[in-house]
C-alpha cells in the first residue's frame, strides 16, 4: 500500500529512504529491528532495488548496519557519532543565510507560530512522540529557509542522525525538553517577524548547543553508568 502523500506514483528511493528515517525517529522501528527489503517493496510497490538503494544510504548515515547472515538492522548511534553529528549541525546552522538566502514569506511566520502554539500544548505533559512529530515539521520549516541546496541536503542528513536521539532524551529530561522547544519556537518567531534569515541560522546554533549540552547530560551520563 503506497504510503499518503504519494498519490498514484511509485516511490522514489528518496521517498523510500525519508520514510524510513522517519520510521526510525518516531521509534516505529526501533535498534534491533530488521529492514526487510521484501516487505518494504511489497508495502511500497516497488521493485527491491530502490528499496535497497534507500537503505544503503540510511546505512551510510550510521542508523542502520548490514550484518552478515542477520540483514538490515537499525542501530543506535554511538556516543562519539552522536558528538561528530552535533559537531556539523553547529558548523551548518552558522552558514544558514550566507549563502543563497532564502526569502522569509508570511506563510514561514504563520507555520513558526503553529508549531509554537503545540510546542506550548506539550509543557504541561510532554509525549515523546508529539515532540518529535513538532521537532520533525520544525526542521522542515529550517529546510525551506535554506535557500543553498547543497547546504540543505547536507542539513538534513546532520538532523536525521540527530533526531534519532530525541525519543530517549524526552524520556529522560521530560518537561526540560518541551520547554526548550517553546522558547526555540519564540525566538525563531521573532526572526521570522524581522524578516531576518541570518538570525535564523544563529538561533538554530543557539538551541542545537542547548540540545546537545542536554543530550551529554542525560544520554551520555547514561551510557557511563551502563555496566
């Protein structure tokens, strides 16, 4: 069954490949599931080949790992990924309006303040998923004020690692998180307001260092006192 948004078309291996990291964000597919690429081309309808295709780039980002006699299984990514991942996003949000800037359109304000009125919604009981859902149409808004395609599609990738990680932070930082998110979403706001598409890459770098000092506090704290 093609999934929504496809309409009658075959899915492209970058159609294929999107849903899969979602997939994985969203924790539909969790570390330890297997990928396998019959039942994904028989759900996508498609042939194996672009389904394998999608995969093998999904593997070059370190979210899934072909193992030898077990398949396509999703991974976890290491505590020094995750820093290298954190690392090139900082790098990344500093050159958003430096390069073929984007023009910020009324419709980007209105979308800022929908995803602000949500992000409010999950301060009193914050849902992992919902806040990842949020987070996932945030940086959809960020790609289309990125206005170098070369930069975008490096942008994306660098998020997709991240957001791998999300679900767990929630878990463990709970409200920290959805309050963060508010005020990402307040300033973001204001910059759309002002029309000022270089603020935006500075407050992208701003919060990713706010996420990534939560993500060594809570994740990595974690990971030390595993056995």
């Amino acid at each position: 069954m093609t999934p929504p948004g496809w309409g009658d078309r075959k899915p492209g291996v970058e159609d294929i490949q999107r849903l899969i990291l979602k997939r994985i964000c969203f924790l539909e597919y969790t570390p330890g599931d297997r990928l396998k690429e019959a039942e994904l081309a028989k759900e996508f309808g498609v042939s194996r080949t672009p389904v394998r295709d999608a995969i093998s780039r999904i593997n070059h980002l370190g979210l899934v790992e072909t193992i030898n006699g077990v398949g396509n299984v999703v991974m976890e990514l290491p505590s020094e990924k995750i820093t290298h991942v954190y690392e090139m996003r900082l790098h990344l949000a500093s050159l958003i309006g430096t390069t073929a800037p984007a023009q910020i359109e009324d419709s980007h304000l209105e979308r800022a303040r929908g995803l602000l009125a949500q992000a409010r919604q999950l301060s009193g009981q914050v849902d992992s998923r919902q806040y990842v859902i949020v987070n996932d149409q945030l940086n959809t808004l960020i790609s289309d004020l990125i206005g170098n395609s070369v930069l975008r599609s490096f942008w994306t990738q660098a998020y997709y690692q991240a957001a791998s990680t999300w679900h767990r932070v929630v878990d463990c930082a709970g409200t920290e998180v959805a309050d963060a998110l508010v005020a990402e979403l307040v300033d973001l706001e204001t910059a759309l307001i002002e029309k000022d598409i270089l603020a935006v890459g500075y407050i992208q770098r701003i919060h990713i260092g706010y996420g990534f000092a939560r993500i060594k506090k809570f994740l990595f704290r974690e990971t030390a006192l595993d056995p």
